[in-house]
C-alpha cells in the first residue's frame, strides 16, 4: 500500500494526500517549500513519503508543466482550490513513482478534490485525466531533461555556462542533495562511525542518512553543523590573524559564523531576522560556540569601531541551490533579480564602510544569475575605487575543481560541477556559489 495514515470517516491515505497537497499548494503560490514536521505529520513514515511526493512534484515541475499542457485542453480550471496541487501529486506519483502504485494515484486524486467545496465538481475531470495520464505515461515519462528548467533560464544557463550546462543542472535538480557536515575537528573515527567521505577539506558528505539529523552521532556533543560544500568555501577566505574582529553582516542560520569562530575570530553575527537569528544562537549553544549576536539592518548598521573583515552572503535569488530548493528556479523573474541586484550594493557599499583600512570583505551569494555576482565586480571597480581585488589562490581552497577558478581570482561554482573535478555525478556536485575577495584601501 502506498499510504498508511487512517483519519476517521477517511480514506486510508487521505489525510496524508491532503496535507502533501496543501503544503505543495503554498509554494505554488510562491512560498518555500519547508518539508513537513512531525507536527504536520506525526508518524515519521507517513511523513517521509508525504515529503517525498512533495519533492518528486517540485523536482518534476517543468515536467508536470508538459503533461498539464497536453492533458488539458482548456488549461487548468479557474478558482479551483486545492486542484491543482492534488494533481500534480497525483501526477507525480503515476508518472515518477509508479513502486507506490497506480491505483492509489487514481483513487487518493479523486477524493481529495472532493473534499475541498472549490475542487468538488471537478472530480470527474481528476479522473479523467489521471486515466489519460496513465494511458500515456510512457510519453510523458520520456521528456526531456531540460524540461525541468524554464525555457528563459535554460537558454541564459546554456550561454553562460555552455551548451551541456541545462541538462547538467536538471541532472541535479532531480538528483537533490547530500547531506554535507563541516566538523569542529579532524576527527577520522567520527567520519567513519557516520559514514561519510571527506570531499574537501573540513567538509564531510554522507553518503546516506537513516536517521533525523539530531539522532547522529556528534550532533548532541556539538561535533559538527550542516553546511553544504560549497557554502563552506567564503569564510576559508578572510585570512586574519587570531583574534581579528570579525562581521558576519547575514549571518542566519550560522554556518559561517561558527566557521569563523573555529578560525579564532572575535565574531559579530548580525542578521535582520529576529526568528533565524535565535536559530543561530541555539546552533552557536550547541557547538559551544561564542559570538556576538545582533537583530539589525545589515544595510545599515555600524560596529562601534571599524572591523577587520566582514563576512557578506548576501540575499541573493538563490538558484544555486535548486537541488534543495527545486521551486527557485520556477520563482524567479528578471525583476526579482533586479531588485536584489540593488539591494547587494547596498550591503556591499555598507561592509566597506564597516572596514578598517587594510581589512578584508569577502562577498559572496549562492546564485548562479552573473548579475548578482561577475558583473558586481564591475560595478564595486566603478564605485567603490577603495575596494581592491584580493584574488584566491588555488591553494587556499585544496580540492576544488581548477574550473571553479576565474582568471580575475573569484570563485565560481555549479551544480554541474564536481567536486573531484570529473563529470559531476551522483553524489559529488555543488550548490552553486560566487566568491569575491576585496582589501580595504
């Protein structure tokens, strides 16, 4: 049976579609997706295949996008409620995760429209399309690999990032990501017990997780934090000596923050979202790690004295991590990252202003649009002249691919990338980030 969860006067399996549908429904209309709690769901199976049905429609969603066009004639009915998301779950399931079963596809879909007032009168067509889908299915299943993508981004990838680039970042769109850990120590028994592989230095990846996260070995005793590879990279580069005081300027959830407090720096961690900033702190409490936390505006605040480096990961449109956060890409428009464009400069106009002279900002955003990274560079040459390059060197970053590497001495990465710097697959690729190093005139 592909679903377990009972609710009185429901089917067996119901509950489980309808919450799966209403937390897809809230991305599709434009929110996060965050996977369902055990608040949500309080049997950990049910809730591990809620998610996965979740995930499988946000990872197929180009995909879904293709069927929906061939399946509906008239498009999607207006003022449908819940409609749309049961069908793209049910979609999802008939089409991707046919070891769950056909029938429960079928027979969940239908129900769960009827039990939304908006939805009910379209039960019929949910049948008649999740039968048309079934008889189709090995066409539908057949689409390409750039499907996933939309068309503008697929075409702006390809000319930036080459011609196999679409297929690369789909390959890993669908492929998600591994959990990777940066350890407060060197510590080989601990990798082992966990079962991961070191894929750069200080960053283990493990290769399959069993368990919630705070059940791992290390996590109660503070050992390690989730932070992905590649995220693990811009607080390797400030270079200060111990003791250097330190500005985190978005610092939430605290992956870089407490690199920076491994690296014995005296560190201010600021973050304008009171909520993510306590996140921080019980992260900080947990590795038994010390800081200076602050609720403020990054744009504007100022230290009582200039520091010594500041830490800029800047809000960004994100698309470097669609193999978490599949949805990014289907979220992004040309005016969203216009918007962040200016508001990146004025982070970066304030960090230098926080900076001593002689002090070092590492800027930083896990995107992969070059408007909100390469072409800052240009920008920070022509208005901000006291900002010198500080180019990487290759071996401050041991590991990372030499294609990572750009000739003016930023740092590059992508999901098409490896970390072992072959093809990048299965489980050896990045989010996709840009790094840039700058000292203070």
């Amino acid at each position: 049976g592909a679903e377990r969860l009972a609710d009185p006067g429901h089917a067996p399996g119901l509950a489980l579609r309808l919450k799966s549908a209403s937390r897809l429904q809230q991305v599709l209309e434009g929110g996060r997706f965050a996977p369902l709690a055990a608040a949500d769901l309080p049997d950990g199976r049910d809730r591990a295949l809620a998610n996965r049905l979740v995930t499988t429609a946000l990872r197929r969603h180009g995909h879904l996008d293709r069927a929906l066009a061939r399946l509906l004639q008239r498009g999607l009915p207006a003022k449908s409620g819940s409609f749309e998301a049961v069908l793209r779950l049910s979609l999802a399931q008939l089409l991707f995760l046919p070891e769950l079963g056909d029938h429960s596809a079928l027979f969940l879909g239908v129900e769960a429209s009827k039990r939304d007032p908006r939805s009910r009168h379209l039960s019929g067509l949910m049948n008649a399309v999740l039968r048309r889908a079934q008889a189709e299915a090995a066409a539908l299943r057949a689409l390409p690999g750039e499907a996933l993508l939309p068309d503008e981004l697929a075409r702006k990838w390809r000319r930036i990032y080459g011609p196999e680039a679409p297929a690369r970042f789909a390959e890993a769109l669908l492929a998600g990501a591994a959990l990777d850990l940066t350890f407060k120590d060197d510590d080989p028994a601990l990798v082992a017990e966990l079962g991961g592989r070191v894929v750069l230095p200080g960053t283990v990846r493990l290769e399959a997780r069993d368990r919630p996260l705070d059940q791992l070995a290390g996590y109660a005793d503070g050992r390690w934090w989730v932070q992905d590879a590649a995220a693990a990279l811009p607080a390797r580069l400030l270079d200060l000596p111990a003791g250097a005081g330190v500005l985190d300027l978005c610092a939430a959830p605290g992956g870089k923050t407490a690199q920076l407090v491994r690296a014995g720096y005296a560190v201010t961690a600021l973050d304008i979202d009171r909520q993510r900033l306590d996140r921080l702190a019980q992260n900080l409490d947990r590795l038994r790690y010390a800081a200076t936390v602050i609720a403020a505006d990054g744009t504007s605040f100022r230290p009582a004295v200039p520091v010594d480096g500041v830490l800029l990961d800047a809000p960004c449109s994100a698309t470097g991590t669609l193999r978490r956060h599949p949805e990014v890409v289907w979220h992004r428009s040309a005016l969203d990252i216009r918007s962040r464009v200016a508001l990146q400069r004025r982070f970066i106009a304030n960090a230098a202003a926080c900076l001593k002279p002689g002090g070092v900002l590492v800027y930083c955003v896990c995107s992969l649009e070059p408007e909100e990274g390469e072409e800052q560079l240009r920008w920070i040459a022509g208005r901000h002249p006291e900002l010198t390059p500080l180019p990487v060197r290759p071996e401050e970053l041991p590991g990372l691919p030499a294609a990572a590497r750009s000739a003016d001495g930023s740092i590059r990465t992508h999901p098409g990338m490896s970390i072992g710097g072959g093809a990048g697959e299965g489980d050896d690729r990045l989010d996709g980030f840009f790094i840039a190093r700058f000292r203070r005139r």
